[in-house]
C-alpha cells in the first residue's frame, strides 16, 4: 500500500478570488474536501508541484 502524500489544496471561488491554502494528509482527503466545497480547485504537494485540479460539484 502507497503511503499518502501530504498536500495542500487551493479553491477558486466562481467570482474569481483565491481562497487561502488547506493543508491535507492525502490526496484523497483532498479531493474528499473538493467533492464538499463544490469549486474549483488545485492540488500542490509541499514542494509546490500540482497534483491534480479540476471541478468537484
């Protein structure tokens, strides 16, 4: 089993503003609080690689 990737993920609100980072145990969890928010978003790791982005609704 892969041990999960800490993270940070950041939204983008339909108005255009950029939310403040959220820090994450995993890329799951992530794309669990992406599933929640319903906007856009992108995921970093801690070295500021993306991970992943897309639209969760």
């Amino acid at each position: 089993m892969a041990r999960p990737i800490p993270c940070s993920i950041i939204f983008n609100t339909k108005w255009g503003y950029i939310m403040t980072p959220i820090d994450c145990e995993s890329i799951r969890k992530a794309e669990k609080l992406a599933e929640d928010f319903g906007m856009a978003y992108r995921i970093f790791d801690h070295s500021g690689k993306l991970l992943r982005r897309g639209w969760k609704s």
